[in-house]
C-alpha cells in the first residue's frame, strides 16, 4: 500500500494523463494540490512511484506517465463511482421512447455509451446460459419427413427438418413431442445425455437431432456484436501512429474483438464490472487498451455483455459507471421483455 501522499500524488498523475494525453511534470502535480511540503519532496515521492513501477519516466527531468500497475491502484481506489443522477434519468426516459424491441434497445445501449465515454462500446445480444431446452414441436411435412422446431430459454428458436425411415402421423409425431418436453424441459444438452430415459428408435433420432442443435447453438459463443464510437477511440492521440489504428481495425473486421475481450468467469454475479487494462489482457492483440465489460440479463437464463474498450488511458471511473448503470438499465428491459421480475439489485438508479 501506498501512504496517503503518495497515494494523492499518484491520482494525480493519472487524473492529469487521462485528461491531457501529456506527461505530467512535477510542477504541475505541486501546482494540483496543496500538499504541505516542498518540491523536493514531491520529486522524491515520483521517483518512488517510478522505482516501485507505478510511474514511467523517459529519463530523470522528464514527465510521468501512469504505467499498466498505476492505473491498477487508481482503478482499485475508486469507490461509489455512479453517473449523475440527470443522466441516469435521462438515459432511462431515452429507453422507455423507443419501440419494445431487443435490437433497437441493444443498439441505443451502444451508441449511449460510446458517447458517455468517448471510446468504443461493444453490446451482444443475450444469449441462453448453457442452452437449456424448453419445448419442442414436430410438424408433419409429409410421410416420413418433419419439421423439428425447437425452442430453448431465452426466446431462441431452431429449426431443423428430419427425415425418417418409417412413416410417421401427426398424432404420433406429437405424441414423440409431448415425451421429449415432459422429461427434458429446462434441461441442458450433457443433462439431456446423462438422463436414463427408454427411448425407441425414432423417439432416439429425434432426441439426437434436438441435443446437435443445442450443440450448434453453444457453439455460437461469439455473435457480431454491436459496435458504436469506433472513431472516438481512432480520434485518440494514441492513434497518431496507423500501425495501432491498423491493429484495432483488423480486430474489428474479423469479428475477433468480442472473442478476445471477454474475461474467463466473467457472470451476472454480484453485479460486477471487470476492468483489464494493458497488458492485463490474455490476448496480445489488445494488451495496448484497457477493456471495461460486464454481463447483462436473467441469471441462469439469458446473458448478454456490454463493455467498452479504449486506450489505457481512459476515464476509468466514469466509464465504470456507465457500463454499470447501462447493465442495470438492459437487465431490466430483458426481465420486463421475458415476463420476469429483474433482481432487486438492478434498478434504473
């Protein structure tokens, strides 16, 4: 732990960078607040910070820089960090304008958020939790040919045609139906398989058809999301240089970026907001920016995830609460659009 001043000094720095996008001389953190001790002091408390690997200096009369380990303490300093009541209002009264529709309140969330943070915001659409089955019905199409229609949590449906080798009546086909969604309903697909249940053959090729488009659908872990405020980021000082805006592009348009920004274990539980910055990020291709994301949705039902991601050196608290308050705000559109009650903890503010 940092003591107090030092601690002061360190914000410093990083509040004047975020704001700046230029190295921070001593005299302007002397100049920031009143510390009650001498220049001296203040340069010795930065060459601390610079020793212990919070702070970069290019040489000794340089300016500071806050390295990937400065903005951790800053970050992990934060407390309370929420957006003013006004625009928590105002982004709530700009939600319930809009038609009852996931797609346009998805596409909103981005674009709201890109503004209030002036960086890239990324939105997905909420996916099912471990694909669970909910229904299944079984058209007759003709003799010994039928349309599986599938219905898993989360209001997605699949459709499949099945071909058997036998012929095969409506009432039968609903009869096979009826089997399947009384012992598999709410059931994911290894729980499906691990369930002891006699099957005849049909009732099996049914059953197999169903788990392979559960299987298909857990496979799509990763939609094209919903992306706004790409030129904000690429009006950054950091994109001075087009290799780095080269990079961020590349990620962009081979729908990698959503795959390699979402944290390991990162869920609806206790409402949390992961922040990785710099080289925090598993992947190299982002190790350059600092990624803010959380989930959205019904726990164990649908999830979707929102973040926002720019350079490391971004308005960490205001961005934190953005994505926090916009996860609350599509929590609870999503519970309202599904006929649920939202969790206690995801109220509008």
């Amino acid at each position: 732990m940092l003591s107090p001043r030092t601690e002061t000094i360190l914000k410093s720095i990083v509040g004047q960078y975020i704001a700046k996008a230029m190295p921070v001389p001593s005299r302007s953190v002397i100049n920031n607040y009143e510390l009650g001790v001498s220049a001296a002091t203040i340069r010795n408390e930065m060459a601390h910070l610079e020793q212990e690997g919070y702070i970069i200096r290019r040489h000794p009369s340089a300016g500071s820089i806050p390295s990937d380990k400065g903005y951790r303490y800053y970050v992990e300093s934060l407390s309370d960090v929420e957006l003013p009541l006004a625009e928590q209002r105002l982004i709530s009264h700009l939600f319930y304008q809009v038609e009852r529709e996931l797609e346009r309140w998805l596409r909103l969330a981005a674009t709201l958020i890109a503004q209030l943070v002036q960086n890239m915001a990324v939105v997905t659409m909420p996916k099912s939790v471990g694909c669970q089955f909910k229904h299944v019905e079984l058209v007759s199409l003709q003799d010994s040919l039928a349309l599986a229609v599938v219905v898993l949590r989360g209001a997605r449906v699949k459709q499949q045609l099945i071909a058997f080798e036998q012929v095969i009546s409506q009432p039968g086909l609903t009869a096979i139906a009826d089997k399947l969604n009384a012992a598999c309903s709410g059931l994911t697909s290894p729980q499906i398989l691990a369930k002891a249940m006699e099957l005849s053959l049909v009732e099996q090729q049914v059953t197999d058809c169903l788990l392979k488009m559960m299987q298909a659908e857990n496979e799509q872990e990763y939609e094209e999301p919903y992306l706004d405020g790409l030129h904000f980021i690429l009006n950054q000082p950091e994109f001075a240089h087009s290799q780095r805006m080269l990079e961020l592009m590349e990620l962009v348009e081979h729908r990698d970026l959503l795959r390699i920004i979402v944290p390991q274990g990162l869920g609806l539980a206790n409402r949390e907001v992961r922040i990785v910055i710099g080289k925090e990020n598993e992947a190299e291709a982002i190790r350059n920016y600092s990624v803010v994301i959380s989930r959205y949705g019904l726990p164990e039902e649908a999830e979707g995830t929102i973040g926002v991601v720019g350079p490391t050196r971004m308005p960490y608290a205001r961005t934190i609460a953005a994505v926090g308050y916009l996860s609350s705000v599509l929590s609870k559109l999503v519970a309202e659009l599904c006929g649920r009650e939202a969790p206690s903890d995801m109220s509008e503010g």
